[in-house]
C-alpha cells in the first residue's frame, strides 16, 4: 500500500474484511452505511469473490435453488452465490454454506431483512417472509358452474 496521505480515511472493513483505505473524502453516507455492511468494498474484495463463486459453480448445478431456472455459459453471470447465514467470510469447502440464486430471487432473500427491519418482524435465514400468512379462504370461481347454468 502506498505510504498514508493527510487526507487518507482508514475505515475498517465489517465481518473480519482487512482494513481498507480510502483516498480523499470519504463519499459513503452513514444511511447506506446502516443499509448494507458491504457499503465499503476493500480492494481485493473482487478476488476473494471469485475464489467461492468458481468454486460453488463446481461443487453445484447452474440452477437456482429458488425457482429452479437452469443456466447456460451465456447467462452465468447471472446466477449469484448467496450466503445463507449472510457471512461473507464463512467459506467452506464443502459449499455448505453457500446457494446458487439468479439475480431475481438473490435480491428477494435480501429484501425480506428490509422489510423485516422496516416493518419490525423477524426472518429466518432462507425462510419465505410470506409463509406465516396463510392460505387465501375466499375463492370467486367457486359457484361459476351454478352461475353459468342459471344464466341458460
């Protein structure tokens, strides 16, 4: 790293990431900062990505685990490696932490700790925030026949 500048921010880096510095102002406000611990990217964070990425699309067919859409070497870009326990640095090798998810249902599994956040619930990792709803009870087709026939 070259030597620190006057105006240099040394700005540790979350979940055990190494120490990232940044030249200049720091342009990071402290909202995106609450939003997401991977607002600050250190710069080899690309590499260490890499390194499970490949290895996941090794140990794991190209398909999402959501909603089961196959990939081809044309579209893998977007199929993404998700974190089930959202540690970015809990890499095993046997892949068991990991899950392959297109860009849709990735952002999905993220939004639901939003919205759990925003709206004060809870969410377990890889659960669907949905489930605790219930089955709908009303169904507006269920009299059709007796309807259609009495029109005759």
């Amino acid at each position: 790293m070259p030597p620190a500048r006057k105006d240099d921010v040394t700005v540790s880096s979350f979940r055990g990431l190494p120490k990232t510095r940044l030249r200049g102002k720091l342009r990071i406000t402290l909202s995106i900062i609450q939003v997401s611990d991977m607002a600050i990217i250190p710069r080899n964070y690309a590499r260490l990505e890499s390194g499970y990425r490949e290895k996941a699309l090794k140990l794991f067919p190209w398909v999402c685990g959501r909603c089961s859409r196959e990939f081809v070497y044309s579209n893998l870009r977007e199929l993404t490696v998700h974190h089930i326990d959202h540690d970015h640095t809990n890499n095993p090798e046997d892949g068991s932490n990991w899950e392959l998810l297109c860009l849709y249902c990735h952002d999905h599994e993220h939004s639901k700790y939003t919205e759990a956040d925003q709206y004060g619930s809870t969410v377990i990792a890889g659960e669907d925030a949905q489930k605790d709803v219930g089955e709908a009870t009303w169904n507006p087709f269920a009299d059709l026949k007796a309807m259609m026939n009495k029109k005759k």
